[in-house]
C-alpha cells in the first residue's frame, strides 16, 4: 500500500526510498508491495518484471548476434562493434540477475527497513535531500542521454523496428541507472546507522567519564546501565555488519557489469566520438556527436564518482567505531566494562564493513585504477589507428607509384 510521500521531507525508509521505488516500479523491477512496513511480493509485477526479462533477453540476444556476424573490419567498426556487444551483454546481464535475485532483494530491503527504524526523523530529512536530488537529477540526465543519442542516430522515425529498438536501449539504460541508484541508497542508509551507532557510543563515553557523588549504589547502577546498553549497541552493529555483507553479495554482480561497461563505454566514446583521425591530426568537432559523448562520459563520471563516494563515506564512518571504542576503553577503569568493550573491538575486527563485489573493494583506489587504466588502453587504441593510417598511406603511394610505370 502506498502512502502520500512529500520530496526532500522523508520521515521514514519508505519515504526516503518513495522516487527510487517508483522509478523501479515504472520499470517493472520492483515485483513488491509494501503493507505495514513489510515487503511481500506482488504476484502480477512479479509476472510483468518475468515477461519483460524473457523479451527483452531475446532481443538482447538477437542484438549481440548480429553485432558480432555483421560487422566491417577496418577498425573503427571493429571498435563501434565491440562498444555494442560489451555494453548489450553488460545490461542484459545486469537484467537477468535482477530478476533472479528478486526475492533476496526484498529480504534485504526488509532488513535495512527494520535496522533504519532507529534513525530519527531529522537524519531522514537530512538523507532525503541528497538522495532524492540524486534520483531525479540522474533520470532527467539519462533520459536527456537517451534522446540525444537517438537524434544522432536519427532513431526516431515512423519505423516500427527503429522505434522498437529505441524503446529497448532506453529501457536498458534505465534499468541499468535504477540499480545503481539503489545500492547507493541501501549504502547511504547503512552510513548513516553506522553515524548513529557511533553517536551513541560517544553518548555512552560520556556517562563513564561523568564525575558524579561517589556513591557505592550509584557507581553500580551506572556500571550496569553502561553495560546493558553496550550490549545493544554490539547486537545493532553485528546486525549492521551482516546487512552490508549481504549487499555486497546481492549487488556485486550487477556492480561488476556496471563497472565493465563502464570502463569499456568510456574508452571506446573518447575513441570513435570526441578523438576523429582526419588528415593525419587528431581533430575534435563541436557537433551532435560531440555533444552525445559529452552527455555520456558526464553521465558515466558522475554515476561511478557516486557509487565510488557512498561506498569510501560509508567504510570510513563504520572504521570510525574502533577509534571510538578505543576512547571509551581508556576513559574507564572497570574491569567489567574493559572486558566488554574488548569483546566489542574484537567485534569489530572480524566485521569487516567494506562495500566490496567480489573481493573488489569499491573505494577511492578503485577509481584511480579505472582511470589508469582507461588511459592506457586509450593510448594502445591511439596506436592502432597512428599504424593503421600510416600503413593506408604507404599502399596508397604504392599503387601510385605502381601506376606511374
């Protein structure tokens, strides 16, 4: 059952997730409805998101196949044919493991639903406003990158197939965005109950450092009240901890396709669009493709800038709580509560809260990694095209000379 949801005033997870869920929704990869805070699965979307898999996998297959038995092979195509395969093969990837993992999502949106109910309604408003900015903003963005990409390939006509094709790579594009926009949600709310956990732990370090009567009764019931609370605390940050590793388990092969495509959409845009091999020089045009590859390496930048800063801000607020378990543990002298903040740091050491994909850690590294690479693999193809055009000249002057004799 849906409510009435306001923008940017989100109280709750539901409200705060309300444009990614629709979003999903319209797409038809949010098979759930929701009655009284649980998520139960819907048994005509879930149909709807079934049919639109096996038909969108059967032109994704129809696709990739003529892609690879109907391509020129002079370089430029070779590369544009690439760019196709690599980037239909990544979305219908990313498709069919959405649908596969449709049922192990819902569980782990019911998790961090019921781990996100300690927030208070001020972190919500907080998270709304970058979060539902962010979900808007990036669907106006793709959709602006859809349409111009359709307009340079002059797509849109009174062509069935034309129009058929179009409505295909636009879904996929957005399908694609909306998965992305939801482990990024999922990792946001994560840090900001790791920024809660570790606000109450500093709320407990003051109670031990408080200088009060020194009565015998008194010191007791602090002590016991300290450790009735820690022990709260250890059981939200384990259930914390399992959360983000079954995240990283339901995300991690769509991250590893986003990634890919990614790193490959980028090399091969700056390849065949902005980089034009005219007359022996390298000659950039300020035209509709010129204005494409900007929209796409704006919106591939951003999209992996955005996964990459969620997932370093949340490693770094959950590594925050052993510094301040530390503090604790020098601020007190009780034996009793010594003995259970170390259990708690031993904790925390075998909990290791890092947004990874398959022992891929998803950090700053990682993009610099991805541009070192895209660099490299920039100047290999750089290369290809230099000796291919000086060996085009040299069998232009040979004919030519053979000619003159």
């Amino acid at each position: 059952m849906w409510k009435r949801y306001w923008l940017f005033h989100a109280t709750d997870f539901q409200s705060l997730m309300y444009p990614c869920f629709t979003f999903c929704r319209i797409l038809g990869i949010f098979p759930y409805k929701i009655n009284a805070s649980t998520f139960e699965i819907s048994k005509w979307y879930f149909i709807l998101l079934t049919i639109i898999t096996c038909a969108c996998g059967i032109c994704d297959l129809l696709i990739i196949h003529d892609c690879i038995f109907f391509y020129k092979s002079n370089l430029f195509d070779i590369t544009k044919t690439l760019k196709f395969i690599c980037y239909y093969t990544c979305n219908g990837f990313i498709m069919i493991i959405t649908y596969i993992l449709s049922s192990p999502r819902m569980r782990l949106l019911q998790t961090i639903l019921k781990i996100s109910s300690t927030l208070p309604p001020e972190c919500y408003q907080k998270l709304s406003k970058l979060i539902h900015i962010k979900d808007i903003f990036g669907i106006i963005l793709s959709i602006m990158q859809i349409s111009i990409y359709f307009f340079k390939n002059h797509m849109l006509k009174l062509n069935y197939k034309d129009i058929l094709s179009a409505m295909f790579i636009g879904y996929l594009t957005l399908l694609e965005f909306e998965i992305n926009m939801l482990y990024i949600n999922c990792v946001c709310v994560l840090k900001a109950c790791f920024k809660r956990l570790n606000e109450n732990i500093v709320h407990l370090q003051k109670l031990v450092v408080k200088r009060c009567v020194p009565k015998l009764i008194y010191h007791i019931q602090r002590n016991q009240l300290f450790l009735i609370q820690l022990k709260i605390l250890q059981k939200q940050h384990l259930m914390i901890s399992d959360t983000v590793q079954k995240l990283n388990l339901i995300f991690s092969l769509q991250l590893h396709a986003t990634i890919v495509m990614t790193f490959s959409g980028i090399i091969f845009e700056i390849y065949y669009h902005a980089v034009r091999w005219q007359n022996g020089i390298i000659h950039i045009t300020f035209d509709m493709h010129f204005l494409d590859v900007l929209m796409s390496m704006t919106f591939y930048i951003l999209k992996i800038i955005l996964i990459v800063w969620a997932c370093e801000t949340g490693k770094n607020q959950a590594q925050e709580i052993n510094t301040i378990i530390h503090d604790v543990l020098n601020s007190t002298s009780n034996a009793q509560i010594k003995n259970e903040l170390q259990l708690f740091s031993l904790q925390i050491l075998h909990c290791k809260n890092t947004f990874s994909i398959k022992g891929l850690t998803v950090d700053a590294t990682l993009l610099i990694t991805m541009v070192g690479g895209i660099t490299t693999y920039m100047l290999v193809l750089i290369q290809f095209l230099i000796a291919g055009h000086s060996c085009d000249k040299k069998i232009e002057i040979s004919i030519a000379n053979n000619s003159v004799i």
